[in-house]
C-alpha cells in the first residue's frame, strides 16, 4: 500500500499550494502584530484600536457568504489570484506610507476595511481550490497538512515579527520595523500568487445555479434550521464576540502601555 503522505509532496501542485500558502500565512502573522502597534502608536486610543480591528473583521462577516456563492460560480484559483494581488497593493501602499510617515487614521481606517474585504473572497477560494488541485485520495491528507502548517505558523510567526517591529529603539526605527513588516506580508502575496499560478487545476462544471443572493438565503436558512449548525454557530460567535475581540484589543494596548518601549512610550517621547 502506497503512503499518502508521500504520494502527497510528491504531487506538484500540492507542493506550489504548501510553499506559498506557508508564506502568505507568515506574512498574515507580521501584520496582524504590526496593525495594532500601529495604531496604538498613531492615536493611544483602545476605542480606536478597537474600531479598526472591526473595521477588518466586518466585511469578511458580512460578504464571506458572497464570496462562497462567487467561488461556486467562477473558479477559485482566479478569484484567489485576484484577492492575492489586491493584498499585494494594499500592503505595499501600506508599507510605503508608513515608511514615509504619511499615514493617518483615516488612511488606516481606509486600507484595513479593503483589506478585510478581500479577505473575505479569499478564504472561500482557499478552501476551494484544494478538491481542484489534488485527487481525491488526497484531499484529507493535503487539508491535514495545511492545518498542521497553519499551526506552526500561528506559533513562530508572531515571535517573527515581534523581533522586526520591536527591534529598534525611537520612533524612526518603530516606523520602519512596522513597514518592513508589512511589506514583508505584501511580498508574501505577490510570492504566492506566482506559486498559485503554477498550480493546475481540474475543470469543473459549473451548474446554472440561482442568483447569489437567493443562494446565499437558501445556504442561511438551511443552516438555521439545523439544529447542530445553528447552536455551533452561536456558540463560535459568542465567543468571537466575548473572547476574541476583546483579547485582540486587550493584549496590544497592555504592550504599549506597559512593555518598556511600547508603542504608546514611543509616542509620548517623539
């Protein structure tokens, strides 16, 4: 009997999806430590801070399922290459602007909601394009992997970034930490758009389907109706809402408050 794990990374497509899925998961890492120091540095304000991190989650609460319907439709690896290059822009502007110091608020506001909205037709392409890519033997073991990649990067990441945005002491040194960082994030999208476009995928038969947004009702009230679906999703919302945002807010204002040379030390010295 063949081993799947090996027949796995042996599969090229597979191998261009790891490679550049590992980077773009780093590079999502090193922003999202380096957006709230950022912030913090900018206003102080965890009111702010909080508004901005709403600001990146709201889109992808609210279009994720018009990106799901939009994946069903069109193919994934296009509308996942054309999210990748969005990032790619937005980051850059992102990066460049904040090495200059011409960012403000507004800006910020601005490049976080278009973030967050991109990542909304992102995530559902991403999930897609696996069933496209690999044979179906190989789909659990591939999700498997990515998973496991998911977690080593959600544990060595943010240590990354920590050491590039802190590593310098004064104002100037914080600013160009925090735009190497995002502009590290931004070469990881163009990086692994290339490796995207490397893979290939199966055709796929679309199905004349309903509009988006009768279908989007349909997959809601479905879900709804289901018992299980509907309690787990009100159990991760709640603790999306009651956990997870307010740790999001917490840990970065306490860096910068307390931490020797926190962001909030930095301003108050410039």
């Amino acid at each position: 009997m063949s081993d799947p794990r090996r027949e796995l990374f042996g599969h090229a497509n597979f191998r261009w999806l790891l490679g550049g899925g590992l980077l773009s998961m780093l590079g999502d890492q090193f922003t999202l430590l380096a957006l709230p120091w950022l912030v913090m540095s900018l206003s102080n304000d965890p009111l702010v801070l909080g508004t901005v991190l709403a600001l990146g989650s709201l889109p992808r609460a609210l279009f994720i399922l018009v990106g799901g319907a939009l994946v069903d439709r069109h193919s994934p690896k296009k509308v996942l290459l054309l999210t990748k290059w969005i990032n790619f822009g937005l980051l850059a502007l992102l990066a460049g602007l904040t090495a200059h110091g011409g960012l403000t608020l507004p800006l910020v506001y601005a490049l976080t909601l278009a973030i967050g909205l991109a990542t909304a037709f992102s995530y559902p392409a991403g999930s897609a394009i696996v069933p496209q890519a690999v044979p179906a033997a190989l789909i659990q073991p591939a999700n498997g992997v990515l998973m496991g990649a998911r977690q080593l990067v959600l544990l060595l990441g943010p240590v990354l970034a920590g050491l590039l945005v802190t590593g310098g002491a004064g104002p100037a040194l914080q600013r160009q930490g925090l735009a190497l960082a995002f502009g590290f994030d931004a070469v990881s999208f163009a990086i692994s758009a290339w490796t995207l476009s490397r893979v290939r995928t199966a055709p796929r038969e679309v199905q004349d389907a309903q509009p988006v947004l009768g279908a989007i009702a349909e997959s809601m009230r479905a879900c709804w109706q289901d018992r299980e679906l509907r309690a787990l999703f009100l159990y991760f919302a709640a603790i999306a809402f009651f956990v997870g945002g307010p740790i999001q807010v917490a840990l970065p204002v306490l860096a910068a408050e307390r931490l020797p040379g926190g962001a909030a030390a930095r301003r108050r010295s410039a």
